[in-house]
C-alpha cells in the first residue's frame, strides 16, 4: 500500500512538472538553435587576420575591427535591429578588448544563456525533486518550498542574467573612461615635449605610447592604434576623431580638434598643445572647486540624518521621563 501511494504521488509530482519540463526543453532547444544561427563567421576576414596574426601588434587589436553585420532570421529576436545600439555595445566590447566580428552577437547570445539558465535549473530541481534524483535534504527542501516562491526565485535569476552583463558592461566602460582622463595631461606633456625636440606627430605617437605602456596602457593602446591607422594610409583626421569617439568623453574629442585645426592651419603644434594643456587644468580645477563647493551641503544632509534622531532622543527623554514620573 504505501509502495502504491508513493509511486502514485510521483505520478502526481511528475504530471505536475511535465509543463515545465517541456517549456525548459522548448527554451533549451530554442537556445541552440539562435547559437547555431548567430554563429556563423565570416571565413574571408578569418584568413585575413590568421595571415596578419604573425605581425608585430603593438596593441592594435582595434585596427582590424569590421562593423557588425544586420541580423537576419532568428538572430533579429536576440540582436537588436538598431545599429546605432549594436555599433555602441560593439564600442565598448572593443575598448575591452574584444575586437572579433562575431563579439556583438555573442555577448547577446551569453546574456540569453544567462538569461534562460535559471529557469532551466529550478525547473531541472523541481523534476530532479519529485523524480528523488536529489540527495535527501535537497528533494525535501524543493518539495517544500512554495511554487510561488521558486517562480520568484526563476524570475529574478532572469533578471539578473538578462540585464547583468549589460551593467557590467558599462561598469568596465566607465571606469576605463575614467583612467583615460587621468592619462590624458600626461599625454599632452608627453607630445609637447616630443614633438618640440623635433619628432614628428606619427613618430611622437609612437614615442609618448611606448613611454606609457606600463602607467596608462588603456591610453597607450589608443595612441598605438591611431599611429597603426594613419601609417596604414587613414586620414589623419578621420582617425583622430575615430579615436576621440573611442574613447567617449569631451576632453579627448577636444584634443582631436586641437591637432587636425593646428595641421590645417599650419600653426605651431607645441603652442597649441601647450594652450590646451593649460585651458585642460583650469578646467579640471574649476571642477575640483565645484565639487568642494558642493561638499558642505551634502555633508549638512548627511549630519542632520544622523544626528537628528539623537538630538531629539537626548531633548525628549528627560521630559519623557518627568511625564511618566508625575503620571
């Protein structure tokens, strides 16, 4: 009898579970599908680059880069159709380093792996309970828990793998822009002096990245792929700005426009670097002041916050006290 009662209850937990077991097998063949569809490269550009790969790369990986391709098919329900979107994830997956063709496609492709993993593992613990394929504790805690509660748990794993990369994505970014502003002085010292004891600009390029390889490499790489561009036969223009877009923030596009204005003009390039790097430190300690200006009323929230409650706590309680003595 109670042989009967078992099976007939792993019956139960097993029609109860075949739903989602078949939505899990649904979404995991779906997943392969879009890998198999999104993985697809370009066998032309693979030669290209295995034929460059044995060339001196002073960190350059940036110079071979190919914009991404329009998804087509399934690819069009994990990529986004607006290439202004993709050519910016693309951006910041290459100041990361991660320069290859196919980089777009994958990191959406890891975001809906990471995405779909969670509900895959509660609905594998869910069958995995009723089926006891699960140590003992492990089967009675899943047996246990609400279904509302796994859902919850499901829904939230999803979340955070759907919208996790992302923000990590543009963690990383903000904090490289950051290191490439502190570099950025450094580098306008660096050129000044350079090209003032008679180094051309290509040749300064070269000279002021080797020179920061090992303080700043983020700014170092830039200076290399600028220098590999223009010897590759770039505008010299259009590669600077390239590189100011690269590298996302105001100061660097600036820096751009300062260079290409000095050449098209003819005017000296040291003076003009000098001047900007002048007009660069007055700005950066405007700044500074703004935000010592800016500490006295955020420390004043942050004390009244904390010290409120006990201000009112010493200035009440003794008339607290009174009242229920007297009372």
């Amino acid at each position: 009898m109670t042989e009967i009662l078992s099976l007939s209850a792993t019956a139960d937990v097993l029609s109860n579970g075949l739903p989602l077991m078949a939505a899990a097998v649904a979404a995991m063949l779906l997943l392969l599908g879009g890998l198999g569809l999104v993985s697809q490269r370009d066998r032309a550009a693979a030669r290209i680059r295995a034929l460059g790969a044995d060339a001196p790369n002073h960190g350059a990986a940036g110079l071979s880069r190919t914009p991404s391709a329009d998804p087509r098919g399934l690819a069009r329900a994990l990529i986004p159709e607006d290439r202004a979107q993709r050519d910016a994830v693309q951006r910041q997956l290459a100041a990361l380093g991660l320069t290859q063709p196919d980089a777009v496609q994958n990191f959406y492709l890891l975001r809906l792996c990471l995405a779909v993993a969670p509900i895959l593992l509660v609905g594998a613990a869910i069958v995995g309970a009723g089926a006891d394929l699960l140590p003992g504790s492990a089967s009675d805690a899943v047996r246990d828990m609400p279904g509302i509660f796994l859902a919850q748990i499901a829904a939230i794993g999803a979340a955070c793998g759907f919208w996790g990369p992302g923000a990590w994505l543009k963690g990383r970014h903000r904090a490289r822009i950051v290191r490439l502003r502190r570099a950025l002085p450094n580098v306008l010292d660096l050129m000044q002096v350079s090209v003032q004891a008679g180094l051309g600009f290509d040749a300064a390029l070269t000279r002021v990245g080797t020179e920061l390889t090992e303080a700043a490499p983020d700014m170092a790489r830039e200076l290399f792929v600028l220098q590999k561009e223009i010897s590759a036969g770039r505008d010299r223009e259009t590669a600077l700005f390239d590189m100011a877009d690269r590298m996302g923030f105001e100061e660097a596009m600036s820096f751009a426009l300062v260079i290409t204005q000095s050449m098209q003009y003819g005017t000296s390039l040291t003076q003009a670097l000098r001047a900007y790097a002048v007009e660069m430190r007055q700005a950066r300690e405007l700044e500074a002041q703004e935000k010592a200006n800016r500490l006295p009323v955020q420390i004043s929230a942050v004390m009244s916050f904390l010290m409120l409650p006990a201000l009112f706590l010493i200035t009440l309680t003794p008339i607290i006290i009174r009242y229920i003595g007297i009372e």
